[in-house]
C-alpha cells in the first residue's frame, strides 16, 4: 500500500486526541465499541519490527499508559491489545475496553457474536454508559500523555 | 478465573519452546494457523498495566524478537500481535503470520471468513507449506532466544 492510499497517513486531524513527533493517540470513534483508541506511527511503517529496539519501546509505553488510563476512568471488564494491520499495513495499535455483557465478548470483536435478544438491552444500555463517560475518559488522557510528553 | 483452573497456569510442558524465569514461548500448534507462536507471562496476572513498567518493556522485547525470527524464517505478508484474554485473563501474546491466501485474510483470525471453494486449494497448499517449514523456525527462534537470554 503507498501512503498516497494509507488511511492513516491520510488521517481526519478531527479525531486526533494527542500528537508528538513520532505518534498520535486518536478515539477510533467505533460505533459499536466505544472504549477504542488507537495509538498509530505517524511514518509509514509496516511491521514493528521494522521499527528500532528504542522506537519500539516507546510506542509500546504509550499504547500502555493509554491502557492504563482507559482501566482507572472507564474500570472494563478487559482490555484487549492488538497491532493486525492486514487491510492497513501502517504500524497501529487498538486498544480496547470489553465488558461481559458487550455485543461480542468473550470473542474478539472481529468475531460477528450474536447475543440472545434477551441481553441486546444490556449490551445497549452498557454502550451508552460508555458513550457518556467517554469525554471525561479523553480529558484524562489527554492530560496524563500531557504530563508524560510535556 | 482462579489459577488452578487457568489453561495457561496449567499449561501442557510438551508445547514449550523457550522458558526464562518470568515468561515462556509456546507453539500454539493452530489447526489453521500454523505459524503461531505465543509468549506467556508466567505469574497469573490479568492486564499489561498490571506489570511493572519494566516487565511491560521485558515482555513487550520477547514478543517482537519472535515477530522478527517469524519473518526471517517463515517470510508472512504480514504479522498480527494481539493481547486479548477474554476468555483466558492471563497475560499471553499471539505472534501470528499471515498470508494473504491464508484462510481469513485479509480479516483477523478471529473472523470466520470463508474464501471462495476456488481458493480452497491454494490455502491448503499453503498451510502445508508452512507447516514443513515449522522446525527450522522454532530451532532459529530457540537459536536466537539463547544467544539474547543466555
């Protein structure tokens, strides 16, 4: 894929919550997993491993923090972890809030899981409790990156 | 989930292909995936966040020294690394290969994508092709493992 083409190299600047040199932390703004940001290398880069030692272990201490700030303001039930890249080979990491009563868990939430209708208003009502803490989850994050990457 | 009834606390020793005091390496012997290669933390601990920051940095270093070998030895067109734990919530990585005649590429494995009976054939053959190409792999995985962590 050529960055001409690369939807992160093109990224809508709307979404980004935190930027410095190397990286960007953005709300990936799913519309079905609201606890979902995504930290991304802003070069266009493939693997992590094409990435220095150093490099990689600076953007790994930030997907973490990013974890770790996601837990303490929106408490999930896990958090999952994942650099695929297959449809955008451009180095990324999702990191993501589950809960037990959310449409797929506890498959991954590229499994299409299909819950029994009588937890549908659960997974609804849980997604909009989210939805609602999801400003105050931002601002706390935004100002832990800013406290650790002044 | 108690240790005692936790797969990876309980973990089948046949399966180990190196193993240092706080994490080991598995093959996770995929039916589908073969070049799948897990790093386990060993103490029963739920999220990344919950590790020391220098144990997150530790860890994350195994993981990417197996995606490097995985590419060196097994040539994917892409690696996927992921932490997820849903239904195991003890810190493990999934190094996984893919290629793009691979069952559910380009989706993740998690996806039960089904390839047109046309490319059946073809993913076979390369399933096959992986697969006698594991040993080699895993010894120069060991290989280099030794050399890093004597």
């Amino acid at each position: 894929m050529n960055p001409d083409d690369c939807p992160l190299c093109q990224l809508d600047e709307s979404i980004v919550l935190f930027s410095r040199p190397k990286w960007r932390v953005i709300d990936a703004r799913d519309p079905v997993f609201p606890a979902f940001t995504r930290v991304i290398w802003h070069a266009h880069i493939k693997e992590m491993s094409d990435l220095t030692r150093t490099e990689r272990t600076d953007l790994m201490a930030v997907v973490f923090e990013v974890e770790s700030i996601m837990r303490e303001r929106l408490n999930p039930d896990k958090i999952n972890v994942a650099s695929l890249g297959n449809q955008v080979p451009h180095v990324h990491w999702h990191v993501i809030g589950r809960w037990r009563d959310d449409p797929t868990f506890p498959d991954s939430i590229w499994t299409p899981t299909k819950k029994p209708v009588s937890e549908e208003t659960q997974a609804a009502a849980r997604q909009k409790s989210i939805a609602s803490r999801l400003p105050e989850y931002h601002q706390a994050l935004i100002n832990h990156l800013n406290r650790l990457y002044p």
